[in-house]
C-alpha cells in the first residue's frame, strides 16, 4: 500500500499548481485500514505520509525535473520525528511541509501532521544532495531552482538538532509559525 499512496501522492502533485520552494505545502490525508495497527495508525504508515509531503513540495517546486536534468539525487542523512497523538482508521490530518534551514551543505526540511488544530507528529529532516560522491552546494541548488532567498527559519533549532536531537521535536512544536 505504500507504493500505491506515493504514486498517488507524485500524480496529486503534477496536477496541482507550481510553487517556489520556500512556500509551506499543505496536503491533506485519510487514514487507511492498511494503516493501523490493532486501532491507530502505524509509525511506519505515519512516515510514508510525512514521504508523500517532501515528494508533494519537491515536486511541485520543480525540484524533482531540475534533478533529472542534472543527475542528482537527495539522500537523507538524518529525519527525526516525535509521535504526540495517535490516528485512528478513516480519520482525516493534514500534513505541513516546508523546507526550514539552509545552509552551504545542507537543507532541512520541516513537518507536522494535525488534525483540528492538533499536533500529531513533528519531524525534521536532513537532506543533502549528491551527484555520485560529490555533494552539491546548495547555493547551486536554489539557483537552478530561482530561489532567491533561502529559508532562515529558527536558526537555534537547527543548531539544537546537530547538537541534542533528542530535544529537536519538542523546540520544533513549540516554534512552529508560517
């Protein structure tokens, strides 16, 4: 079933309008019957939805098409995430993506999931991007991108992170504004 809600996901984005990569992409979700465990969804069902918003904001920012073009790819170094609420079959959530910090060699990208105002989850993600062993500056990146500016959002978060991840999660709840 996860194949099927990311391909669902990459059709979903290729239909919706063009965005620039800093914007917040919002994306709403059910919860399946494939999802749950006993009665609430499953971690591992929770982290394929958070992998449906990165592909909705990398799609939809052309980042996926200015990959191909030269031949990147974006592994993840590092995606933490805290688990606050559960879900449970048919409910309906909402996920929040954007793309948080950037520095020379890394871009991290931010997440939650609510429901009625209610945060469920909070991850952040790690990203980098190579083209064989060779890491990619980001400045190139947001260039090929036309990204002028490049998010600066809570500075001391992303420090936080590199320093005591443990604390990452409950900083980023606490900080989060659009």
């Amino acid at each position: 079933m996860r194949w099927i809600r990311l391909l669902m996901a990459l059709i979903s984005a290729k239909l919706k309008k063009k965005l620039i990569g800093t914007e917040t992409v919002r994306k709403s979700f059910r919860v399946w019957i494939t999802d749950i465990d006993v009665s609430v969804m499953n971690h591992a069902a929770i982290m394929t939805v958070l992998e449906t918003g990165r592909l909705d904001l990398m799609v939809r920012s052309n980042f996926f098409k200015v990959a191909s073009k030269h031949k990147w790819f974006f592994p993840s170094q590092a995606i933490s995430i805290q688990f606050y609420r559960p879900l449970k079959v048919f409910q309906k959530a909402e996920i929040h993506t954007r793309i948080s910090y950037v520095d020379e060699k890394w871009i991290y990208v931010e997440q939650k999931i609510q429901r009625k105002g209610k945060i469920i989850a909070a991850c952040l993600v790690k990203n980098t991007i190579k083209k064989g062993r060779k890491t990619i500056p980001t400045s190139e990146i947001m260039k090929a991108l036309h990204i002028d500016h490049v998010p600066r959002h809570k500075y001391e978060l992303m420090k936080t992170y590199e320093i005591e991840n443990s604390q990452m999660n409950e900083k980023l709840v606490d900080n989060w504004t659009d």
